[in-house]
C-alpha cells in the first residue's frame, strides 16, 4: 500500500500468481476489456522469454471518493514459467492482495501445487505474511475436457480458508468475481488495521462500487464479503 497524505492517493496492488499458462494474462485482458476506458489506464506488457508478466499502469483501476482521496489499484501478473522465479519474487514484493490462478485440468494439479507452494516461498521472502494478506483461488480452463468436478472444487474450498472461484477466463467468465473477492477481503483488512473508515472516510460499498460501477457486464454488483 502507498499512501500520500499530501495528495490524498492511495495506491493498492494486486498480483495474480499461477502456473505457465493458467491463465493469469487472459484475466487480466478481460478485466481490462471489461471496464470502462474511462476507469481504467493501459494494459502494458513486457515480454520475457516465452511469457510475459503483464501490468497496468497497469489497469490501474482508479476512481476518486467523496472525501476526496484517490484510489488506484494496480493489477500485475507474474510470469509462470519455472525459470523466472526471481522475476515473480520481485512482483510480488509491496503487494496487498493475491489472486491465484489455477488451472482446472486434472493434468495440471501438480503444476498447480508446485506453484502455490512457490507463491507462499516468495511471498515469506518479500516479508509478506502468507496468514494475513488476502488470497483468493481461481479454478480457470472449466470449458476444456478432463477438468475438475463440481464436488472436487468444492472439497478444495473446505479443506482451505481461501475463497475459491470458478473461471473460463477466455470467455470472461468469473474474472470478475475473482477481483470482486480479492478486493473484498482487502478492504476489510485494510480497514481492521488502518480504520480507514473512520480516518479517511471511505466506506467499503464505496470502495467497492468505486472499482466495479466501470464494469460493462451485468456483474457489476456490489460485492459481498
């Protein structure tokens, strides 16, 4: 979180993590077709070698409260591939929310594990408590053959206190309500630890009617905690 007092800006970052194509860029390409232009910066790209770790300045997301601060929420994605774990601990350094991305295919739970595992190293190397920042899960690819059942994501969700989304992301199914839950549980970190609605007047429905009221679906709903 950065945050200037002087020029009332809060700037909050989210990182979408994952395996080698799961999916994390085809989410943040939907977002990005999703929201309105006028809500939102240009997606940026940068290329490494056979992937790419895309940010906004990244979709920064950004909308002013009644109180006057502005907000802007910038959405990054790590590279996947095994050889740019140095560039995925760099990415997630200073982020306040995760949302990862896995991929659906049962051929995949080992990639998916793999990764998760790393998101939780690199995070602990960034001094970013894994218990205490916001995750959420995706289940991305649910349109392609083999995937996981209902019942198999399902038990996911028991087993871990993480909530867990179903995506076809291509499609820009459940890119929304992936963000929409990430942002959720930080808001209610941010305002547990920094009473933001008491010092800076920005209530929760604010915040996040702020970031979605852009959004050209018919998801546009407020989120629920």
């Amino acid at each position: 979180m950065q945050f200037n007092t002087k020029d009332k800006e809060l700037t909050l970052k989210v990182v979408y993590y994952g395996p080698a194509l799961s999916g994390k860029t085809t989410n943040i390409q939907a977002l990005h077709g999703l929201l309105d232009p006028s809500a939102r910066g240009r997606l940026m790209t940068l290329d490494t070698k056979g992937d790419r770790t895309l940010f906004f300045d990244l979709l920064p997301v950004h909308f002013t409260t009644r109180s006057g601060f502005k907000v802007k929420i910038k959405l990054f994605t790590v590279p996947g591939q095994v050889m740019h774990e140095s560039t995925r601990r760099i990415v997630l350094a200073a982020t306040d929310a995760v949302c990862f991305i896995g991929d659906a295919q049962r051929s995949q739970r080992a990639n998916n594990n793999e990764a998760y595992a790393g998101m939780l190293r690199n995070l602990k190397a960034n001094q970013i408590d894994p218990e205490r920042i916001p995750i959420v899960i995706q289940f991305n690819k649910l349109d392609l053959p083999d995937t996981l059942s209902e019942e198999e994501i399902s038990e996911y969700e028991r087993r871990g206190k993480e909530p867990v989304f179903r995506a076809t992301a291509i499609r820009g199914e459940g890119v929304i309500d992936t963000l929409r839950g990430a942002l959720a549980l930080l808001w209610r970190r941010l305002d547990s630890e920094h009473d933001f609605k008491r010092k800076l007047g920005i209530t929760r429905e604010e915040f996040m009617n702020g970031v979605f009221h852009a959004m050209k679906d018919s998801g546009k709903r407020e989120a629920e905690a």
